[in-house]
C-alpha cells in the first residue's frame, strides 16, 4: 500500500508540473507580441540567407533579370564571359632561358678571350741562332 500512495504522489508532482508548463508557454506566447516579431525577423533573414519565399531566384521580378543580364554582360560573366584558349608552350620562361644561354655563352668566351691572350703573353721568347 505504501507503494500505491509514493506512485499517486510522483503522478500528482508530474501533473502539476505538466499544468504549470502549458500556464508558462501559453502566457510567454500571448506576451505582448514580441516573441512573434522575434520569430518573424529570425524567418525573415534565414528565408533571405537561404534563398526561400519572396528572395528565391524565382520571385524576382523581370527588371530585375534584365539588370543582372546587364551586369553580366558588362563584367563579362556567367553566360557572357569569353574564355581565351592558351598555349602550353611559355614563352616567359623560353626567355629567361634564352638570356641565360646568352649570358653563358659571352661569359665562355670572355674566359676563352683571357686565356688565349695570358697564354701567348707567357710564351718562350723567339731564340735566335
């Protein structure tokens, strides 16, 4: 029997409970309008994120459309942008190579220059007999 009123007690606890939380979120709810605004601008701004409702690709207006087609035909994008077809070959680094090979090749034959001349410089001189 003892057990019988402990589990009236809990139901009665828990009813209580549930009662004063519908008196709570029916009273937040009926506040002053508030809340509702609240939720409104919460909707509005993730309807606007996300594209949904009045801000979806489909609710814009047709000046709208000539707008952005306009805009995209000025900036050259979307179906308006012009993809240029290039080479593989770089001609930047073909020059950098060019000059290098160059700058080789002048100092090979300064070195070729400064030798040949220090070589006859050092040369026996002519024996007369």
């Amino acid at each position: 029997m003892y057990s019988s009123n402990k589990i009236k007690a809990a139901g009665a606890t828990l009813m209580v409970g549930f009662l004063l939380a519908i008196a709570f979120a029916s009273t937040a709810a009926a506040g002053n309008g508030k809340v509702l605004k609240a939720e409104r601008a919460r909707a509005d701004a993730t309807n606007r994120f996300y594209h949904l409702g009045k801000y979806s690709p489909a609710a814009t207006t047709r000046g709208e459309q000539a707008r952005a087609q306009a805009t995209n035909r000025y900036y050259r994008i979307g179906r308006y942008a012009v993809i240029e077809t290039s080479s593989s070959f770089q001609w930047s680094d073909a020059g950098i190579g060019a000059g290098a090979m160059l700058g080789a090749i002048l100092l090979a034959g300064g070195l070729l220059v400064a030798l040949r001349r220090r070589s006859v410089d050092k040369a026996s001189p002519l024996r007369t007999t």
